[in-house]
C-alpha cells in the first residue's frame, strides 16, 4: 500500500513540476476563463439574469475551460516521450490516481478562480457560501475523474487534443444538469441545502461511478 501511495504521488509530483515549469495550462487556462467571464459580463452589463441562467454561464466557462487544459494530461507525455519511463517504474492504476489527483487540485483551483472572479465581476450574491463550495468540490472532482480516463484514451490517437471536448460533454450532461441546479439553489431565491439533496447525491454518485469504472478499466487503456 505504501509502495502504490508513493508510486502514485511520484507521478502527481511530476505532473506538479513539470505545470509550474512551463506554466503552459495554467496560463491557457487563466486566460481563457478571465477573457470569456469578462466578454460575459460585458455582455450582460447591467441586465439583471436569473439564477438559473448565471449558474449555466458559470459552467459553461468552468467545463470549456477544463475541456482545454486536462486533453494535455496525457498527451504531453506522449510528446516528452515520457511514456515508457512510466511504464517501466510504475503501475496503471498509479499512473491513473497521481494524474487525478493533479487534475482534480487544478480543477478545483480554476473553479475557484472562475467563481470568484464571476461573483465579483457580475456583483452576484451568495446565499449559502457552504452549498456553493461543496458543489464547487464535487463539480471538480466529476470533471477530473470523466476528463482523465478520456484524456488517456485520445493520447493514444492520432488527433489527440481536439477529441476530448467531443467525448467528454455527452458524458457530462449529469453532471452539468447537477451543478447547475445546485449553483442555482446557492444564489437569491434558492433554497439551500434544503432543495440541493437530489443534485449531491448525483454528483457524489456521478464521480463514484466514473472513477471506479476508470480505475478498472485504465490498464486496458494504459498497457494497450
């Protein structure tokens, strides 16, 4: 148990590394959220939107985004040539957790960005802080857990990048309907926790599902 702990953090701490070094994603990804947050509230100006409404804006940006940045989890090491170095020193289901977990941490640090950065621009109130957080955490952890097995698959094709948006978005529709109506129950005139039980239990059972059918299924892909 030790060993796979530290197999897969060793894989976490590269992916680590290697981010900060080039800051490729990061960059992307910044700029690429601020650009259409901005183009959004420019858009709306002083339209009052619904909560409804708001809460799929917000989405929409965080899943694009995320669509851009985690099609590269694999695929660069492809390009660094990296891939028979893991191979070599470490299993597929190490591979797999060290890759989710870097891709949940970013995840979850563009959808705090992104949240922030939409409540200020938009002067959006928030009712239930606590809601709305949770909701955050599990949105991540769904996108990372649907977005890395994928990224994995497409890394092994001939057009990499541009397929995951296309293979990721039907599989997302649960949760994208979940955290839009979770969000939505977290701003003026939801009711909190109170009407967000339903959406928690399917973005809990949303991430359970697609990680473990990722964790059974990786070696296939990985050693393929």
């Amino acid at each position: 148990m030790i060993r796979w702990i530290l197999g897969a953090w060793a894989v976490f701490e590269k992916d680590v590394k290697l981010e900060l070094r080039s800051r490729y994603a990061i960059n992307m990804i910044l700029l690429f959220v601020l650009a259409a947050l901005f183009l959004v509230a420019f858009s709306v100006g002083q339209e009052a939107l619904t909560p409804r409404i708001e809460s799929a804006l917000l989405w929409i940006v965080i899943v694009f985004s995320a669509a851009l940045g985690l099609g590269r989890s694999f695929v660069s090491e492809e390009e660094r040539g990296t891939v028979l170095l893991l191979l070599l020193h470490t299993r597929g289901d190490m591979v797999y957790a060290g890759k989710l977990l870097f891709n949940f941490l970013f995840v979850l640090g563009l959808n705090l960005v992104a949240v922030v950065t939409f409540v200020v621009m938009l002067g959006i109130e928030v009712i239930s802080v606590s809601l709305l957080l949770t909701t955050i955490v599990l949105g991540a952890l769904g996108l990372a857990g649907a977005t890395t097995m994928l990224a994995a698959i497409i890394a092994r094709t001939a057009t990499r990048g541009p397929l995951l948006p296309v293979l990721v978005f039907p599989m997302l529709i649960p949760l994208l309907l979940a955290v839009v109506t979770a969000t939505r129950e977290a701003l003026p005139g939801g009711e909190g926790w109170a009407a967000a039980g339903n959406e928690m239990l399917t973005l809990i059972g949303f991430a359970g599902v697609v990680i473990s059918a990722s964790i059974v299924l990786f070696d296939y892909v990985w050693y393929d």
